[in-house]
C-alpha cells in the first residue's frame, strides 16, 4: 500500500502540477523561447529561482515533463477505450467510437498540440520516441479491429494500414484546421464532422 503523503508533500506536488499548467499555457501561448523561467514565476505569484526546487533543470525540462505526463495520460486513455471497443456493436458503430477517441484526444487539447508541432526540434529523443510507440500499438489493434470486419465480410479485401491511414488521416487533417488554425474548414462542428467520416468512410469500404 503506498505511503500517506502528509501535507507538505501534497502541498509541493500541488505546486509542481501548478507550474506545469502555467508553463504549458505560456508555451503554447508565446513559443518556449519567448517564455521566461520569470515570466512563468510572475504569472504564478512565486519568487525567482523557486522554479528550480521543483525542475533543477529549468525550462526545457518543465517543457519534456509536460510531454512526457500528458502523453502518459493519453496512452493510458486510448488504449482503456479502444480495448471496449466490440465489432458485434457494428461497422458503423465503431467507426464513430473510434473517431471519438481520436477527436477527444486532438481536439480536447489544443495546448499539447501546438506545443508538440512548434517544440519538436527541442525535446529529447526519448520524448520524441514516446508518441509513435503509442500510435503504433493504437494503429496495430485499430487494424485488428477492421480485419475482423472484412473476415466477418463486411468490408471489402482492403489493406488494413492503408485503412487505419486512411481513416485517421480524416482527422488529422481537421486538428490541423480546426486546432492549429482555427479555421472551421468544411464543417466546424465535431459532431458534424464526425458523422461525414464515418458516412464517406462506409461508403468507401463496405462490401
């Protein structure tokens, strides 16, 4: 059983959390150079150098610790509702599902997003490695999922990659309008959007 923190501790992990969500919000808001370890101690009310008691590394690793936390979560999340997800539901069904998981993970957001597209080139390897071992086992079992559609005759002989690709691509291409450039491109609603996915999606590979 894992030990009680007592108050001080709680109060420090309190803090910590309170510094990242400032330092993320500052990010994605001005770029991470244009963000100043004392531009994130004066939007939080702190005294200079306290920052460093909590991320002894400054700046870039309050940066690779919000990436690497917030892509925890997500991997953790996906895989809990994709691993729900029952073919018996229908084609139709788990197509929406999916799309959900993905539209909650990109559009719910948009911080993480923009601070992963404009910062990639400074987080270390080992973030960067973090999001495609996730995708990839997210990918695999997404394929697992429309190969028992086609073995259940429902999908005509497709390549399963090219599928997965083709589906989420749908989505990638509205986080980029949507989020990056809030722009509403055909339509802006989420829901809207979805259900003309999954409609041009079936149409596309029923059998």
């Amino acid at each position: 059983m894992p030990e009680k923190l007592n108050q001080r501790q709680v109060k420090a992990l309190e803090r910590r959390q309170e510094i990242l969500h400032v330092a993320k919000r500052l990010f994605a808001a001005h770029g991470y150079h244009a963000t100043t370890t004392r531009s994130i101690n004066k939007e939080m009310g702190m005294a200079d150098g306290l920052l460093y008691h909590y991320f002894p590394n400054g700046k870039r690793e309050i940066l690779e610790t919000i990436i690497e936390e917030e892509m925890s979560r997500k991997e953790e999340s996906f895989f809990s509702k994709v691993e729900e997800i029952d073919v018996a539901e229908g084609l139709e069904t788990v197509l929406k599902k999916l799309g959900t998981i993905l539209l909650n993970a990109g559009t719910r957001d948009r911080e993480l997003i923009v601070i992963m597209f404009r910062e990639n080139t400074l987080l270390a390897d080992s973030v960067l490695k973090q999001t495609p071992q996730v995708m990839q086992q997210f990918l695999q079992r997404t394929e697992a999922i429309f190969q028992a559609f086609i073995d259940r005759g429902e999908i005509r002989e497709l390549d399963t990659r090219f599928m997965v690709v083709q589906f989420f691509g749908q989505f990638t291409l509205y986080f980029i309008y949507n989020i990056l450039f809030e722009d509403s491109l055909f339509v802006g609603d989420e829901e809207a959007y979805l259900d003309l996915a999954v409609e041009q999606t079936l149409k596309a590979w029923k059998a």
